[in-house]
C-alpha cells in the first residue's frame, strides 16, 4: 500500500486530547485516499525551519518508497517573529530540501499553500495578506522546480468567503466560556480548525488533489 506522508503544521497536525475539539484536516482525509496509508507527522508549532531543525523531516524520509507521496504544508509558523520565522526566500530554500527529500526516495513531492486564516479586512472580505508572503513563494517555488502545488490558501480564502463571518466561525476553534471543559475561559481562534472544519478542509484538499496532474487523482474517493 501507497503512503501518504504528511508534514507541516497544526492545521494538519494530529491533536492531543487536551486540544480537543482543535482537530488537523490531515487527521480526516484518509476518508477520500482509502487506498492509502496515511502516515501524518505534522506538528503543532513548527515552520519549514523548524521541522528540519528538529529532525523531522529526517523522519519523514525514513517513511517515504518509491511510489509514496510527500505532502508539505507550511507558513502559518514562518511568519514568526521568533526563531523559527523565515524570509519567503528562506521560505523557499527550506521547501526545497523537502521536496528533494521525496525525490531521492522517489517519492512524489505536492506542496500546499497554507488555509487561511479567518481574518477580515472588513465585515466580509478576508485578508489577501493573512499568510502574509507565503502562500505566494510556495506557488512561485512549485513553479520554478516543477513540482506539483494546491493553492489550498485560495481555495479556503474563497470557501469561507462565501460564507457569512458568524457561519464561517463555526469552522474554527471558537468557544463560549464553559463551553469545553479543555477551554473553560473560551477561545477565539482564527487559524486553527474545529472537527467540522478539519472536515471541510480534507474535502477541499481531496477535490484539489483530484485536479493535479499525477496518478492518485484517480484514486481519490469524493463524498
């Protein structure tokens, strides 16, 4: 069996119980890629820096065959001021020692850009800018090496665009005081999802996958 590797942040990542109900969209798209071993070592807190810093990534290479496929999604956490930020150049060099990782296991490296955040530049559009510049450098950098990339930050921009702000909500981890016994001060969180947006993310990254050009198009399973 196929795998698909993960790497990246907490928007895929795997949560804690203590998180709940934060949730990662990697933990639900084995629903639509049934045909595969999800192998998902995404990580709360981490950049493209940062993940390589720690070893991950060596990690991830132990995982990946030939024939496996090596999803990388990062930004959320470059965009730190902090010692795992990065320039978009930086941004750039670090994706490019992830997807020659894949390629020397001849794996198959796709980039995604990260979701958006949820915020607005007004009542109702979101903020071009709420990955700040890279999102941008991803699709640059898939382009200059030929590598496969899901604008996923487009794709969510426009899916929680079309919904109004109080629904799109709903999608992320918002919480009323006592309303979880792991926030009871309550939580308003604009970047991490919730089950139903996890959920939702999943299928807008499977619907994504079904429209590049590689193999396992046809092996995604759509709702």
């Amino acid at each position: 069996m196929e795998k698909i590797v993960i790497v990246g942040d907490s928007t895929a990542s795997i949560k804690e119980p203590s998180a709940r109900p934060e949730t990662g969209w990697g933990e639900k798209i084995s629903r639509y890629l049934p045909q595969h071993q999800i192998v998902n070592l995404a990580k709360n807190g981490r950049s493209s820096k940062s993940f390589i810093e720690e070893g991950r990534l060596l990690q991830a290479k132990k995982e990946l065959h030939a024939g496996d496929y090596l999803l990388i999604q990062f930004g959320h956490n470059d965009q730190k001021t902090d010692s795992r930020g990065t320039t978009p150049v930086e941004y750039q060099h670090n994706l490019a020692t992830f997807v020659q990782t894949a390629r020397q296991q001849q794996a198959t490296p796709i980039l995604l850009t990260s979701i958006t955040r949820l915020h607005y530049v007004d009542q109702q559009k979101l903020d071009p800018l709420a990955v700040g510049p890279y999102p941008l450098a991803m699709c640059a950098f898939a382009t200059s090496l030929d590598v496969v990339c899901l604008n996923l930050f487009a794709v969510t921009q426009r899916f929680f665009s079309a919904l109004e702000p109080q629904q799109a909500k709903t999608y992320f981890l918002h919480l009323e005081k006592n309303q979880h016994p792991n926030y009871p001060a309550g939580i308003t969180d604009n970047t991490h999802l919730n089950d139903q947006g996890a959920t939702a993310v999943a299928k807008l990254v499977a619907k994504c996958l079904t429209n590049a050009p590689l193999l396992l198009a046809q092996q995604v399973l759509l709702d």
